[in-house]
C-alpha cells in the first residue's frame, strides 16, 4: 500500500499509521512489539500487518471513519489490531470481561461497522453483535510467528469500501468514560489527539530508540494505549505486552523482557513491591531507568519505597481520557521532582478555575481546567453534556486542585461522583440502576468509600420494598451478572431511609461520611438504631425466646444476634424452643445467617412461601477491606458454627461460607467430592471471578476445599492459601467403621415419622395429641433424616475421593486432643505432609474434634486462622484487581 506521508518530519502532526511508518523507514529491522516467549515484531513486519489489515477491512467495506468494536485479550494481537485498525478507521476497544447487558448498551451505543473479536472467545458480544447485525470479524492469533501477527475471517465484499487512509483530523478511538449521569459518554479522539499527547509522553520521559517498555496495562484503556504503546511507537522504541498484570509473574517478565521502563496504576506498583523481597536478583539485574505511574494518585510512601526498591526515579503523572491521556507530569532528574504533586503541564495548557469561570492564580484552590491540541473537541453526540464540560474554551477536569509558584499541580480532590476504584473510573448511576432492578429494592444510591489500596471502594445505601427482605450476597450477586465485576458493591447499607439535602435530592457526595463509613480499613460499620419494641405478637414471641436464651432483659427488634454475642449453641436453643411455641413449620438453623433481627427473623417466619434462599454460599461477613475468605462446611453441612471463628478474625476480614445441599427442602444432597467442589467453586466465582483466593475447610469440608484449590489450580488461577482446619485423610468406607454418631438422627427421623404416619391413621388419639405429636413426627421426623443424609452421604464422598497432591500453600491446623478416634496430631501432620507438596506449615491448636470451634479454644483457633490470613494479605490484596486502569 502506498503511502504519501511516510516522509512527514517527527514534529509534524501525524496519523498514528505514520508514527509507525517513519521508525519502519528508518529502522525497518528495529524491534517494534514483544510477547512472553515469543519472537520480536519488527517495524516492517509490523507495517506489512498494518497494511495487510487495512486491506482485509477494506474488503470487509470497512473504510476511512468507520467504527470498529474490538473485544480482544490484552496482549500483542491487541497492540497491532489497535495500530491497523486506526490505519483506517476508528477503533473501540472493549473490555473483554463485560457482561452482555454492557456489551449491549456500547454496541448500541457505538453502532459499529463490525465487531473484531479473538476467534477462541466465547463473548456475550457475539450474540449482541449478531442480533444488530453487525458484521463480525474473527482474529486468530499466528503463535509460530513474531508477537502480535494475526489473520483474520469474515464477510467480504465484491465491492469494497474506498481504499483511504486514516487522515490526522478524523477520529482514531472512541472510549465510554463513566461520569455522573447515567449515561457513560463516548470520548472521540482524533490521530492528531493521540499522537500529539504520544509525543508528550516520549518527551517528558526522554524516549528513545533504545528503550523498552513492560505494559502490564489493559489495551482498552487510555493509560495502556497511548501511556505505554503509542509513547512507545512515537519513540521506534519496543514494547512488551504482557497478558495483563498479574504480580507472580511480573518479575520473570522484568528478567524476560530487560525493560528500561514500565507505567502503572498505583495498586500494581503495591502488589510489585510485595513481592520485591524475594525478587532481589531480578531487581539488581534489571535495566530500569524510570517507573511512571499514573491515572490514580500514587502514595509519597508508595514513591518513596518503588524509589528506594529498584533505585530508579518514579515519575508520577496526570492524565485522563478526554486529554489523550497526559495532561500533568514530574520531570525526570536532576530536575526537580515534588512527591504529592503530579507535576508542571505536560501536554495541554492547565489552569485552575473558580465556579463563576473565572481563572485563579496560584495557590487558590479551584476547578482544574485544560485546553490544547490533546484534548477532545467534545462528547459524541452530546451536546448536553458538551455544556457544562466546557466553559469559555476550557474543558472542565472535575478534579479539585491548584499550581504552586512553580506551575507544579496539586489535586486535592475530585468535584465529580465518579468513584475512582484504583484508576477505573465508575458510574454511581450505572450501579443505581442495575440495583433497581432487583425486585426488592425500591431505592439505591451507590458511592465511594476510601479503601487502602484501591483509594476508593464501591458501596450502595438501598431501602427495600415494603415485606421484602435479601441479604447482601443475593444484592451482590445479582450485580455481578449484569455489570463488570469492579462495580459489585463490597459495602452494601439497609436504610430505611437514605438521607437527603436540604432540596429533598439525595446526595451523593458525602454520603460515606453521613454513613459512618470513613475508616481507611472499611470495616463493616452499621448504621446503629435505637431501640425498637416488637410491634406484632410473632416480633414479641421470637424476642421473648431471644430474651431467654442470651439471657438478656431487653432486646430491640433490629439487634444483631452475633453482636449480642450469640454463638452455634444459643442459636440451636432459639430454633427449637421457637419450633415449640409457634408450632407451624420446621425452622432451619440457617435462617440466622439470612435473618439475624427479631424483625427480619419474623418478616422470613411469616411469608406464606417462607424458605431459605438455597445458595450455598452464606455472606458470613461480607465487608472489609481484606481479601475474602472461602471456609467449606463439616460433615453436618450446617456453617453457623463457622461464625464464631469469623467474628474473632475481626470486622475487617470479609469471611464466607459454604453450605451443604440437600438441608433444605428441594435441594438434592451431593455424593461426590468433586460435584460439591464444582457447585462451591461456580457460586464463589460468581462473587468473586478472579483470585487469588482464600481457602479453607472445617473436617471433611477441607477434602472439598482442597478439590476447589485443585480446581483453581487448573484454571491458572491464583490460590493464595489453602486453611485445613481438623482435617483427615480420606479412608476406604470398608475400612473406617468409626462411630457414626448421626445413625441416631436417622433412627430418631424414622421413629418420629412412624409416629406421625400412625396418629393420622388411627382413632385410638385424641385430636390435641394428633396435633401435638403429629407436628413433631412429621416435621422433626423429615429434619433429622435430611441432617443424617447430608452427613452419611457427605461421610461417604470422602472416603471415596481420591486427593491428589496439591503444590500451593497449604495450612493445616489440628486440636491437641484426639477424643478417641482418629490419628494422633503428629501422624495426621506427616499424612498430609505427603500430599502438600508445595509451601505446608501445620499447627497443634487447643481444644479437640468438638469444641475448637467453641469459646474459649476459638480464640486460639482464631489467632492461628488470622495469622495465615495475614500472611496471605500482601500477596491476595493486591491481585484482587489484576486488570486495572
């Protein structure tokens, strides 16, 4: 393909085609892209792609201006797919991790030309894309061939579109950005735009040739884009795209890729230092010259660290989507760098301005402002939001701030409600209005909660319907199938009323402060009530049980069982005594966990249709800032007595638990390890898709949590630790004639029901008696075989299951006493030792098979428990978010 401004001087404004072009003709063997254990793309083999793909789009009636959706795992593919595809029309890079109904608002949204998706994704995008109409291209990646080479397949056409070049005028990318309407706004930005702000970036960071950036960034992010590839390309220096950032691996692609330089958010700079100790060598080996960070504000103590870990200066830097990324950034040595400050103007003019559109001078605080050659000319289509972003020429930032005398930028904070999540920048409104959808909740406000790590977290304040009630993991869970899994609220209020201004608006802003919710640990903070009487005789019944078995005078209808200080045993007490006085139906134990207030408790009591939501997965303690923790139940099935454990870990560690099926009415029990594994791991990825996880089992549920590591292991997915709590091997059943305690309970079913089934078939009792025994025959009859299944057939999956060694971290914690059965402490400790073959550590905790779950031995167990959390939080907490912004 010709090309009549391959000779456009490096100043001139150009095409990102001809940023390409330029190093291609000076330097057409020089290393352009690189992948993990890959070969090298050269700048001719890269333009040679370039160009063949403009021709197939061309052929596809793909032209100059057309849009083009593009859902493509980050890697080299992603890098030369975006280059080409701006060769010739717009490119919109999608995250590929989108749920269908996002997919469906951007495609409607963008109205693409064709949709550009990896061959081997099985992406809701197809179908939207096919129920539009939109063509669909198919990208196979050439993995025998130099980084980044693909082919491609789809519809062509007899006659194609006009074979024309991208010019510098006409728009190269569109991006959603999320802002304080419901609607994300698509920013255009042109060739002119994002070449202009990519020789920035290679100025301000003194680019050249010789260099070699490490990208951890996502491809379909500004920062990843234009911060780390087309800096690169502007340059002709190389880029190594890895597929994302993931923290165990970073380290072998810095000794792999030898890199002068690497750009990140700053919670992939805390996981790179978490790891840094036992990453030594590499480091005093590596070839940095620089470290920028940017799109969240990076920590002084985090700067100073990376500064003092790998010896090289840390430029921080301000940018944003509508500016083409750059807009502020601190300058290399020996000139003067200010820790806190994002440093002097680095692209666009930046000024600070009050709310009248007055500019300020330095030193006053305002709205920060920009203008120039790298800033959008405005939202697509959207003159109402055109508006208010720009005033007299000036673009509207959002962000607080103001210049110093020496023209450096400090942010102070953000006028906007995006909730900044580690650099994703979130749509409150989008989360208000998937959360009213729920048919429960009848009013949602979803806000930023700071967080130690990310800068801001999501919560949401929600009033529900009148007699409607759900838990935080069904609201949580309901989220995470319609919008991305950064958006899930991990912080989710019951009001009954959300606080207002004084206009009778809700406002958004300060609504965490209003809340209680400012702590830096995100704690799980409650909105504490007054107390409220029962005001119905159901309310006054369940309380005065309450009342007798806490052995306290006085309990509000919104009081917490577990802060009142209930346990396992006190709860068994309420079900049964409350069994006896309302006489009705079976309650199961497991409603405390979905109804711990007397007024909740009664709301589930009283629905005509009243059952137990039948997930396994029990939100225990489903805030804090920590990483979550996945416990399996025992043999019983049951997880209450899981909760004296997670209230001593402290309110900051989010704790969940896995019950058994098969307790509850019309669910089915599991006979195999590896089917309860398989139903536990889909339920905890639909809360939690990405690790690294937490694991750990109580007895026999540390079989099945070591099924789910296994399981998690094959995926490729990161298990920080693995917690063994009084666990076994595995037995032959013909071998294990252990007293089975719970053949009592299959007895006791039987008898009750022959009870039941004889006073409705016989004269010879009275009516009361009918009434009385018959109720405990029939219901308690059917409780306590469902109880035995669970345990025989939970019993029996164990002891056919087969473990195979596991080679992640594993921790195994075991009572002193052994109550009669089962191997000593340490033959159990040298069994598993076999089998653990990776990291194992194991501990002797006080108390025995029945009670260390039991005050006072779970403080001990606690202690323990939390320790190995502990030790997994700097390696779990920072790959929470393993893509970010």
């Amino acid at each position: 393909m010709s090309d009549d401004n391959e000779q456009c001087p490096p100043s001139a404004v150009l095409t990102v085609r001809e940023l390409a072009a330029n190093t291609a003709r000076k330097n057409p063997g020089g290393n352009a892209i690189i992948a993990p254990g890959r070969q090298p793309l050269t700048y001719k083999d890269l333009m040679n792609q370039i160009d063949t793909t403009v021709e197939f789009l061309n052929g596809a009636n793909v032209g100059r201006n057309d849009r083009i959706a593009m859902v493509l795992p980050n890697g080299p593919e992603a890098a030369v797919a975006f280059l080409a595809v701006s060769a010739v029309g717009t490119s919109a890079p999608l995250n590929p991790h989108l749920q269908a109904e996002e997919y469906e608002f951007l495609l409607s949204d963008l109205k693409p030309r064709a949709l550009l998706i990896q061959s081997d994704l099985d992406s809701p995008a197809i179908d939207i894309a096919e129920k539009r109409k939109t063509s669909i291209l198919r990208l196979s990646p050439v993995l025998t061939g130099s980084s980044g080479l693909f082919t491609l397949r789809g519809e062509t056409n007899e006659q194609p579109a006009r074979r024309e070049l991208a010019q510098p005028n006409d728009t190269a990318l569109v991006l959603h950005t999320s802002g304080t309407t419901s609607r994300p706004k698509m920013v255009p930005l042109t060739n002119a735009n994002l070449c202009t702000s990519a020789q920035n970036i290679r100025t301000a960071l003194e680019l050249t040739q010789a260099d070699r950036c490490l990208n951890v960034m996502p491809l379909f992010h500004i920062h990843g884009l234009i911060g780390a590839l087309l800096s690169t390309i502007s340059a002709g220096a190389c880029i190594f795209c890895a597929p994302g950032f993931y923290a165990p691996k970073f380290y072998d692609w810095l000794k792999e890729c030898r890199p002068t330089w690497y750009t990140a958010v700053p919670t992939i700079h805390q996981a790179i230092l978490a790891r840094s100790k036992t990453n030594l060598e590499i480091i005093h080996q590596s070839h940095l010259r620089l470290i920028r960070s940017s799109s969240s504000a990076l920590p002084p103590q985090v700067m100073t660290e990376l500064e003092r870990t790998f010896n090289v200066p840390v430029i921080e830097s301000y940018g944003m989507t509508e500016a083409s990324h750059q807009m502020a950034s601190n300058p290399l040595p020996p000139r003067t760098r200010k820790p806190g400050s994002v440093g002097p103007p680095a692209g666009p003019e930046i000024e600070v301005m009050d709310s009248d559109g007055n500019l300020l001078s330095h030193g006053k605080i305002g709205e920060i402002v920009i203008r120039g050659p790298t800033v959008m000319s405005g939202y697509d289509a959207n003159p109402e939001a055109n508006n208010i972003a720009f005033v007299n020429g000036w673009f509207r930032t959002g962000d607080q701030g103001y210049l110093d005398q020496d023209n450096f930028l400090t942010i102070t904070g953000r006028i906007k409600e995006i909730i900044n999540r580690g650099g994703e920048k979130i749509s409150p409104k989008e989360i208000d209005e998937t959360l009213l959808n729920h048919p429960s909740v009848a009013q949602a406000v979803a806000f930023g909660v700071p967080h130690p790590k990310l800068g801001e977290d999501v919560a949401a304040a929600i009033v529900l319907r009148d007699g409607h009630t759900t838990t935080e993991q069904e609201i949580q869970r309901f989220v995470a199938k319609r919008l991305a899994d950064y958006k899930i609220p991990h912080q989710i209020i019951f009001l009954k009323e959300i606080p207002k201004g004084a206009t009778g608006k809700i406002q958004r802003i300060g609504l965490a402060q209003r809340l209680g919710l400012t702590e830096s640990k995100n704690a799980t903070t409650q909105v504490k009530t007054e107390y409220e009487a029962p005001s119905n005789p159901l309310e006054e019944k369940i309380a005065q049980v309450w009342s007798q078995i806490l052995e306290l005078k006085t309990i509000g209808v919104n009081d917490n069982f577990f802060e009142l200080g209930g346990d396992s045993v006190q709860a068994k007490a309420i079900v049964h005594r409350l069994r006896g006085a309302l006489q009705v139906r079976e309650i199961p134990l497991a409603i405390f966990l979905y109804a711990p207030t007397i007024r909740k408790m009664a709301s589930l009591l009283s629905s005509k249709d009243f059952q137990i939501p039948q997930a396994s997965l029990v939100a225990i303690q489903p805030t804090g800032s920590k990483p979550s923790a996945y416990f399996v139940h025992a043999c019983e099935g049951e997880v209450l007595f899981l909760t004296n454990l997670a209230h001593r870990l402290g309110s900051d560690q989010p704790f969940y638990a896995l019950r058994a099926r098969g307790l509850d009415r019309n669910t089915v029990v599991a006979t195999r390890v590896e089917e309860m594994a398989a139903h536990y791991l889909e339920e905890i990825q639909a809360i939690q898709p990405h690790g690294p996880y937490i694991l750990g089992g109580a007895g026999v549920g540390g079989i099945v949590a070591w099924e789910i590591a296994q399981r998690l292991r094959v995926q490729d997915a990161d298990v920080a630790a693995l917690i063994l709590i009084e666990t076994r091997l595995p037995q032959p059943i013909d071998a294990t004639p252990v007293n089975r305690p719970y053949n009592s309970l299959e007895s006791m079913g039987r008898l009750l029901h022959k009870v039941w089934y004889y006073l409705n078939h016989t004269e010879a009792a009275s009516t009361l008696t009918k009434r009385i025994l018959g109720y405990y025959g029939r219901h308690m009859g059917k409780f306590f075989m469902r109880r035995f299944r669970v345990w025989d057939e939970t019993q029996k999956a164990v002891d056919r299951y087969a473990p195979k060694p596991y080679s992640g971290r594993t921790i195994l914690l075991v009572p002193e006493n052994k109550v009669g059965f089962g191997p000593e402490p340490k033959l159990r400790i040298d069994a598993w030792r076999r089998l653990a073959v990776g990291s194992f550590e194991a501990h002797v905790v006080p108390g025995e098979h029945l009670n260390i779950f039991q005050e006072p031995y779970v403080a001990a167990l606690a202690e323990h428990v939390r320790t190995c959390l502990d030790n997994s939080t700097n390696h779990a907490e920072q790959q929470q978010d393993r893509v970010l912004s």
